[in-house]
C-alpha cells in the first residue's frame, strides 16, 4: 500500500468520524440546517454582515422551518441561535443562570484567558461583576455626582466643537473622547484634555480594536480559531494593541499602588487594590492583578466605544432626518431653554427627545447578536437537550426590529416609541443593552451619557450635512460584532 493511499484512507476515515459526531450531535439539539464537515453552514451566512444573514435567513426559511429557536454550525461547533422576544424572555430571563456563561469568543479567550466581566464565566464573573457594579454606585452611577460629571463633559465637548468653527469635520475622534473621559474619571479619578498625546493614542487604539473586531476576517478567526497562530491578518494587529494597554493600564495601577490611602479610595483602581489586600491571604481569591487589568480594561472599552459609536450614529441619522433634528431643537427651547445646562430631571418632561433616542438605539442595532453566551450545565430547553458550553446567539435584531412591535421596523421613527396622544411609550422589545443575568453593567451610565451629551450639542448648535441628507447613506459598514457608521462630516454651526 502507498503512502498515498494509507493517507487517503485515513483521512476519508477521519471525514466519516466527522460526520457520524456531527450528526449524532444534532439529533438532540434543537433542528437547523444540515452541516457541512468542517465549515458547517458558513457558507449559509454572509461573514460581513452575521445579523442580516441570521436575522433574514431565520425570518425567510429557518424559523419557518425549524421555530425560533435553531441549530446553526458556524464551523466545527454547534451554535444554538435565539430568534424573537419570546425565545430571548425565556433563556435569559426564566433560565437567567443557565445561559448566563459567556459562549466561544476564540480572540478573547487568547487574549483574556477569562479574566475580567465581559469574557469571563462562573465564579470570576460574578465576583467581577458584583464587584463592579457596586463600585460604580459607590462613585456615583445612577446619582446626582456622575451627573455632575456628564454635565461637565458635556460642556467641555461643546466648546471642543465651537472650535471647528462651523466648518465640516469628522466628529468619530471627538465624540469618543466625551465618554471616554466619563468613565475615566471613574477608574483613574482624572480626566484627560482632547489634545494630549496619551489619551489621542489609547483613543486610536480603541477605535481600531472595534473596527478589527467587526470585520469579516475576525468572524473567521472566531469561528476556526486554528488560523490565529498561523495566519497573517489584521488579528495580530490587536495582539500588539493588548500589549499597548497592558502597558498603559500597569503604569496607572503602579501609580495608584504608589500613593494608596485605603481610607480614602479615589476611584475603581484604588477600590480594587484595597480588595486584594483584604483578600491577600484567600488561596481562592478572585481579586488578582490580571483582572484588575482586565475588569478596568473592559468598563473602559465598552463605556468608551459603545456610546462615541452611537452618539454618532445619531448625529448621522438626525442630519438625515432633519424634521427630527427641529422637533427635538423645540422640545429643548420649550423644556430647558438656551442659559442652563440640560439635567437627567428634563427627560421626563421631554417625551419626544426620549422617543428619539429611544429609537436611534433601536433603529442602529449597536450588537446585533449580543456577545454570545453559553449554557452553564446540560439544560432541557423547549424539548430540546442542550449540553453544557454550547454556544448560544442572542438576535436582538430580530427583537428590536420585530415588525408587530415596530410597524415599518427598517424605518427610522421616533413614533415607535410614541402613543397616540404623544406621551412616551415603553416598550418590553427594547434591548440594546441585552437582558437578563448579563445585561450591560453601564446601562444607567450610557442611557445618562447619550441624553445629556446629544441635548447639550443640539441646544448649542444646529447641524448641517454638507451634502444632500437624501444622499447620506446610513447602512453599517460593518456588522460582525457592532453596527458602526459610515463615514461622514458635519458642520456644527452655533445658534
């Protein structure tokens, strides 16, 4: 026998040892669309944009076909996807600790190794996440002093924005540095001015992390994690952008470390730090250097770029729509008027500007599929057995974009969060932040931040496109991980 054959034939063995797992797998999942070996239904799915794909294969033929909840194979391993409000209640919300594991993320789990709140599961996520939230309370999330904060970001934004003098900018850099220097505020104490070289850098950093994130190439990463090592590819790009924080995230810490009062905590670094010397003697402990680093590496990418990511998708989608852009403008002059700044107490007497931003974080499907969680045990779902670790898909697409809740879901209307007397309406379908055990642990502060920031701006200025706004485009440039904007300028001409 050659050595031809004896590898043809172990490899045709290897192919039917393949198939007969795959499908002796899929027997007590629930149904989806049968797989190829290897790749799975990858080719069913459009890699630079997993939301549509799922979201219009699912309402097209699979959820026709197989209800809404499905088996999809985005490579070797089976991936169990949520479609519809009702799905996502029942998982998160009636099963909340059996689907609270965060699912494969292959670049996160390289680069994390599990530490931190977003890509950890099990006891380092609750001890991270408990640890977190209260610390943020205790520094103010959700009270009148983070407020203060905001109000005083928000001024300092303006007056960056007077500076362009009317003339047509890029605002991605700018609208990133406002939140940026809220939640900085909160780890490091301080905040940073818009033209200091440190906070430009680490800005850029994060700004190109999203992008890399979102692009199809990582979708391939993430779902054959074999190509990471050996492969080129903008992937490596966020190795060394990890090595850049790392680096910038030990110096504070070392800083903090330094000049520590643990009578007097000056923010989340300080307040970890007197944790892990409380706990210093708990073989067990979760308080460790690494997921300081990563706990405060994650409250800052996702309380940076999630928000800069939709305050300006909002501007784009108020210069398409400037009848939207008047109407919110006369709410303001009739609520707050022109000589105090705009305070959280005003929202509720402002129903449209609320129905708008209501509407911006519906229409713009910031994660289309959330981050994916996983089942924490072997769990009996709808009939179906799903083992331990499976992955599990979210679509919060197919909730926010549901058309019985959402008349005309693919149009852009504050309406859809109006009555017919004008007065906001609430809405169970509005998740952008996800639901359940891992709802974003900054929703108060980003719901706080979009409000104030986008109120203050539209008070100061008037916006203006220096094109057509019918021919602004508004679609996602990319949507494997988040919804970010295309390209565009804007004028912001004082009133």
């Amino acid at each position: 026998m050659t050595l031809g054959v004896l590898l043809g034939l172990v490899l045709s063995c290897l192919f039917l040892l393949s198939l007969w797992r795959q499908n002796s797998q899929r027997r007590k999942l629930p149904p989806g669309p049968t797989p190829l070996p290897i790749i799975g239904n990858i080719l069913q799915v459009d890699l630079k944009d997993i939301s549509k794909s799922l979201k219009n294969v699912s309402t097209c033929l699979f959820s026709k076909v197989y209800g809404s909840v499905f088996t999809l194979y985005l490579g070797r391993k089976p991936t169990v996807v949520l479609h519809g409000y009702k799905a996502l209640k029942e998982a998160f919300i009636d099963y909340g600790d059996e689907f609270a594991g965060r699912g494969n993320f292959p670049i996160a789990e390289k680069i994390g190794k599990g530490h931190g709140i977003v890509f950890s599961s099990g006891k380092t996520w609750k001890e991270m996440r408990r640890f977190s939230l209260m610390t943020l309370r205790n520094f103010g999330m959700g009270k009148r002093s983070i407020e203060d904060r905001v109000q005083e970001e928000a001024r300092c934004l303006v007056e960056e924005l007077r500076k362009s003098n009317g003339s047509p900018c890029d605002p991605t850099f700018i609208l990133g540095c406002a939140p940026c220097n809220v939640i900085c505020s909160i780890i490091f104490q301080n905040r940073f001015d818009y033209n200091d070289q440190e906070f430009l850098n680490f800005m850029n950093v994060l700004n190109e992390n999203v992008e890399i994130l979102s692009s199809p190439w990582m979708q391939i990463c993430n779902n054959f994690p074999a190509v990471i090592d050996y492969l080129p590819g903008r992937h490596r790009q966020l190795f060394k952008n990890f090595t850049f924080t790392k680096h910038y995230f030990s110096s504070k810490i070392t800083e903090h470390q330094e000049s520590l009062d643990i009578n007097n905590p000056r923010d989340f670094i300080d307040c970890f730090l007197i944790k892990m010397e409380q706990e210093k003697n708990n073989p067990k402990t979760e308080f460790t250097h690494e997921n300081l680093f990563f706990s405060a590496a994650d409250l800052f990418s996702a309380g940076t770029e999630t928000t800069s990511t939709t305050l300006r998708y909002s501007l784009l989608l108020l210069l398409k729509h400037p009848e939207v852009t008047a109407k919110v403008q006369k709410e303001i002059d009739h609520v707050i008027g022109r000589h105090r700044s705009p305070c959280m107490e005003d929202r509720s007497h402002m129903p449209y500007t609320d129905a708008v931003l209501h509407e911006v974080q519906r229409f713009v499907d910031l994660l289309p599929n959330n981050l994916p969680h996983a089942v924490t045990c072997d769990i009996k779902f709808r009939n179906y057995f799903i083992p331990k670790g499976t992955t599990v898909i979210a679509s919060l697409s197919s909730v926010l974009h549901d058309d019985k809740e959402f008349p005309n879901p693919e149009r852009f209307d504050p309406g859809h969060f109006l009555d017919e007397n004008g007065k906001f309406k609430k809405s169970d379908y509005f998740v952008p932040f996800s639901t359940g055990k891992r709802i974003c642990v900054g929703e108060g502060l980003a719901r706080m931040e979009l409000f104030l920031f986008l109120t203050t701006i539209l008070q100061s200025f008037n916006l203006r496109s220096p094109i057509d706004p019918n021919d602004l485009d508004i679609t996602p440039v990319n949507n494997g991980l988040v919804s970010l904007p295309p390209e565009f300028q804007i004028c912001f001409i004082p009133i």
